[in-house]
C-alpha cells in the first residue's frame, strides 16, 4: 500500500500576531473580500487524510487503480497561514502596518499565490472504510469521500468585483477590486454563500466544480448581520447537473464535520475535517451581531467562505469566519440562523433582519445585588439597566426590573438558559430566533411582585449603524461644509485602530449613544472644502451639528431642508462644544457652486437625498 506525503511549498515569513480587544480586532472572514497589503502567521497543520483516488483536488494530475480502502494519501499543508489586512473600508500602505499587530477584517485569496507540491516518501497506511457513514462521522474521522461526492455537483466558486465606498469623500468609490469565496446549491435553485463574499458588488460570476465556463449571477437577499446571501443564475444551462444540499441539525459537540470549498493555494474544490468544539453565541465580524456560531478546529482557510461544512449527508453550517492568532479555532454558521434567514427571505421577499428586545441588561451573580432588588433564593435573572426607546420593551419594561424568564424559559443569574445536553446559552438566542412582529411572554420581578408582559419583537437599528454595505453613503455639501451622518464605517476610515485613533467624543456616540425617535441621525461637520467663504472654520471639523438658525437637526435631510429653505440674511450652525458657524447666505449659495466645480463634485447632495427633496415636493 502506498502513502504519500504532500507539502506546501514556498513559505511566507512569517510575523506575530496578537488578540486585541473586541472594538479594534475582529476575527478574519474567509472570503475572499480583503485588500491591500498582508500579513501572514504560519503553523504546520496536517490538513487531510484521504484515499488516493479522492486527492484529485490537491493534485488533479495523480490517478491510481489501487482499491481506495487499501491506499490513501496524507495532506501535510506546512504553508497553512491566516491573513490579517486593514478594514475593508481602508486602504493602507506597508508604512502603516506595525509588527505584531492583527487586524479584523474580510480576507482575500490571490489567484496566483499557489503553493507548489511534490510527493515525498512511500509507506502503508490502513483506513477502515467497513463502518457506515453515520457511525464514521461520530467518530474522530469524517468519510471526506462523502462529503466530496455531496459537494462535487452543489458547491461552487465565487468570483466577485466589488468596489466600496469612501467615506472620507462619499461622492467617489474607492478602486475596484477582485475577490473569490465559495457557495452551494440550495432547493429553489439558489445559491446560498456569505454576505460579506458579495459586500459592496458591482459583478458577480459563479463556476462549478469541472467546468471551464463562469456564469453572471444575481444577489436575490442579502443579510449583512447574519453574513449570509442569496444568489440566482438565469442560466439554465448552469443549473444541468447541479444538486441541492439539505439542511441538517445543530451538530453536538466533539461531532465531525467536512469543510468543503475553494480556499487559496489551489483552484479546485478542497476538503478540510474537524470537530465541533463549542456551541454559543458569537460575535459576527461582517454584521457586528451577536448570533449562534459553531465553533470548530477544522483547517479552514481564506476563500472556505460561504462554503458548507458537511456533517453526514447534510449541511451542518456555512463557514464565515476564523479567529486571529489562536490555532484552529474557525467559526460556521449553524442550521437555525440560516433557516431565519431563508424563511424571512421566502416570507417578505427580501431580508428583513433578527429581532432584538431592544434591553441592555446586567447579570446579578452578586448576593447582596439580589437581595437589594428582594429577588427570594430560589429567583434567578437579570437586571434591565438600558431600554431602546424605539423598542417595544420601552412600553412595558423599566429600569431596574428584574427579567426571571423568556417564553416560560427561566433565566440564570449569568443571563443563560438551558441548552440541549447540560449545555447553556446566552436567552438572546431565544429571542433573535423569534419572527418579525413575533409576541414574547416575558416575567418580571419588579418591587418585589412578580409580572407577566407580552413584548412584540422587531429588528431594532442603532443610533449609528454599524455597517453600511451596498449603499452609498448620503452627504450634503454647503459653502464648502461637508455634512454627513455619524457611521461606525466613517470611524473605520481612521485605520485599523479607528477605536484609538477617531475622535474620541464621535467614537463615544457612535458605540453608546441611544436613538429618541425614529429616523433620527447624528449629523457631523466631516470636513471643510477650503474657500474664502468659509475661511476660519476649518478647525471645526468633525464636530456634531446641534442646530440650524435655532433649530435642532433630526437628521441629514432635516438639514438639508433648514438650510435650503433658509429665508434669513445669514446662516447660524450651532455645532457640539459651543462652536457656531455663521455665513452669509447668498455668497454661502454662490460659493457652493464655485467649490464644487473645483473639486470636481457632480453634485452637492447625495442621490438619496435628492430622491427625497423630489419625492416632498
């Protein structure tokens, strides 16, 4: 019998890396969605073990008719590396890396940074192939076979042109850029991969596995929180031979899974194995939400992204994300947000998002916390410190009330319940898996009586959002004043370390500043187009507008009407820290177009805005 050893050639030198705080470093996505400059942390990882026969997708030119139970094949992959790049909203030079620093971002694949490979030394290894696939699959190995024969006619290859905004000068695109991630057919003839794999597109091409041929495809739904998408292709000569996967179960844990996809170092399909390590709700880096992930040690790399991981003969996950600077820890999304996502999709026609309680809330793990709040012993919860005005929660809850359990399910000190096998969770999965518009029961301990409410459950938009993909961002220019709303992107453009090096006030607003009503913005001052006419007031840059003429701005296209519709003489613009701007307001008029035309500015609103002041009149 025959084994043979595969390595990766062509090592990258390699540089530390280090686990950061939340707000600063995130873990890399795996699609292919990076830019820029990289960095690469090495480690030697066995990827594979297959059969002889099953290694045409690390080396399509070996053939063999030896029995696939009597010879395999050992993928040794010494060049495995996870890469850390800027925001995807900066572009940064090597000059602005520093060593040992990680970043959180997407990541990409380099079409040409393929590893070359060579077969080292000969000697048997046996497999058991005698065991059904089931019990295999339970055991410390996955039948990768299987899972490559599942794959061969559902996955495919992504390629994405996708050019993102520049929120610095939001009426111009950053530079175009090229990026791969991977998918696979789902019923419907669909293709489900990650959000972040199509964030931003301006084209998108799918190819399946042994075919030359690239088709266009089409977003149908994308939802940027839970990092997932819809794509269609009209071609009916793509969808021949294809075959859907179906959706299985939450694996338990120690449970092994088949990551199958187009990761970088080659261009066919790869198989990578583990086991589920751990199950929790997780911090999704695309979206910046807090949802189930499953957490597994399966050799995943940049490009896996939006590809399943295949337990048995279901789709256990869809891999998204990796951890920066720890060993095999890699993240896929699990059956039940990809189910919410697919059924708000079908029901609505479009996504329509996860819903929130609106509640920010505190574990009362302290004796002497639950005494002061006369919670008897055999009580458990959590205590209510913020509440959403926008949420429904608002109505009903207050502060300082004592949440005992959601839907009948009671709550522990630390905020989790009960989860299958003597595991536990976080009750916001209880509540982000409800519907839009869903009723929730809710008991409460508030002076000491106990209360039951019913909450209607929505999706809830921060203040300042997090994230804003596939849009582009609204602006108003005015005398050379660039106005624009306060996003975390707009911080993003500060650089990898936005949270340290923005503004601190804007960085406070952004991460913990409530919204009143609905439809309000922060509005900032961003920057000033230097002219005579607004000489001196350059130094009041990013500085949050408060008023108009005396009036206090809801919202960019508020200000828009106050200044547009001004009947005064002059101008007033009161701005955060007692600053005030005042300018004449026929020279302000006049100047704005002479500053447009020398920055080469085709308009002095954006297209949203000039949307609404149509649709008003």
């Amino acid at each position: 019998m025959l084994r043979s050893t595969i390595r990766g050639l062509g090592r990258l030198s390699s540089s530390s890396s280090s686990t950061c705080a939340i707000h600063r470093r995130r873990p890399i996505l795996f699609g292919d969605c990076g830019c820029g400059p990289v960095f690469c942390t090495h480690t030697n990882k066995t990827v594979l073990s297959l059969p002889l026969s099953q290694c045409y997708s690390v080396i399509p030119s070996i053939s063999t008719t030896v029995p696939e139970s009597k010879t395999v094949i050992t993928c040794a992959l010494s060049s495995f590396f996870s890469i850390s790049v800027p925001s995807p909203h900066n572009h940064l030079d090597d000059t602005n890396f520093s060593q040992g620093k990680t970043t959180t971002t997407s990541v990409g694949v380099d079409p040409s940074a393929t590893a070359p490979l060579c077969i080292d030394k000969e000697e048997d290894y046996p497999e058991d192939s005698s065991q059904p696939l089931h019990a295999r699959c339970n055991s410390s190995t996955v039948d990768a076979y299987s899972a490559i024969e599942l794959a061969l006619d559902s996955v495919v290859k992504i390629f994405t042109v996708s050019s993102g905004p520049n929120y610095f000068l939001p009426w111009q695109n950053k530079s175009q850029r090229e990026t791969m991630g991977s998918g696979f057919v789902i019923p419907g003839k669909r293709i489900l991969t990650n959000a972040h794999v199509v964030a931003d597109h301006t084209f998108v091409l799918v190819r399946k596995h042994g075919s030359p041929t690239k088709y266009r495809a089409e977003v149908q739904a994308i939802g940027h929180e839970c990092d997932l998408a819809i794509l269609v292709v009209e071609s009916e000569e793509f969808w021949e031979g294809m075959n859907f996967l179906e959706l299985g179960d939450i694996p338990f844990l120690q449970e092994a899974v088949a990551v199958v996809g187009y990761p970088q170092g080659g261009d066919n399909i790869s198989v990578t194995k583990g086991v589920v390590s751990r199950v929790e709700p997780t911090q999704y880096v695309h979206g910046a939400t807090q949802l189930m992930a499953i957490q597994i040690d399966a050799a995943i790399n940049p490009g896996n992204s939006g590809g399943p991981a295949i337990m048995g003969n279901k789709v256990a996950g869809v891999a998204f994300q990796n951890l920066s600077g720890a060993e095999n820890i890699g993240y896929i999304i699990p059956v039940p947000v990809i189910k919410h996502f697919i059924a708000g999709v079908e029901e609505s026609g479009n996504y329509v998002g996860f819903c929130s309680l609106g509640l920010s809330c505190q574990p009362t793990e302290n004796v002497q916390l639950r005494e002061h709040f006369r919670m008897c012993p055999n009580m458990t919860g959590v205590l209510v410190s913020k509440i959403n005005p926008l949420s429904d929660a608002f109505r009903v809850l207050r502060k300082d009330d004592i949440i005992l359990a959601f839907d009948g399910v009671a709550i522990a000190n630390d905020g989790t319940v009960p989860f299958r096998n003597r595991e536990r969770i976080t009750f916001d999965h209880l509540v982000s898996m409800k519907k839009t518009n869903e009723k929730a029961e809710v008991r409460v301990l508030r002076n000491g009586e106990e209360q039951d409410f019913r909450i209607t459950l929505r999706p809830l938009q921060p203040l300042v959002p997090v994230h804003q993909f596939d849009k582009l961002p609204s602006y108003f220019i005015f005398a050379g004043l660039v106005f624009v709303p306060l996003t975390q992107p707009y911080l993003h453009e500060y650089g990898e370390d936005w949270y340290n090096t923005s503004p601190r006030r804007l960085c406070e607003l952004a991460l913990r500043e409530l919204p009143r009503k609905a439809g309000e913005q922060l509005v900032i001052l961003s920057q000033v187009l230097m002219d005579d006419i607004n000489a001196g007031y350059e130094r009041l840059a990013e500085l949050q507008v408060k008023k108009v003429n005396g009036v206090e701005v809801e919202n960019l296209k508020h200000l828009c009407q106050l200044v547009e519709g001004c009947s005064e003489e002059s101008l007033r613009v009161d701005l955060d820290d007692e600053r005030v701007i005042v300018l004449k307001y026929d020279l302000a008029k006049i100047a704005t177009s002479r500053i447009l035309k020398r920055h080469r500015i085709s308009s002095a609103m954006s297209t949203d805005l000039v949307n609404k002041a149509l649709s008003s009149a």
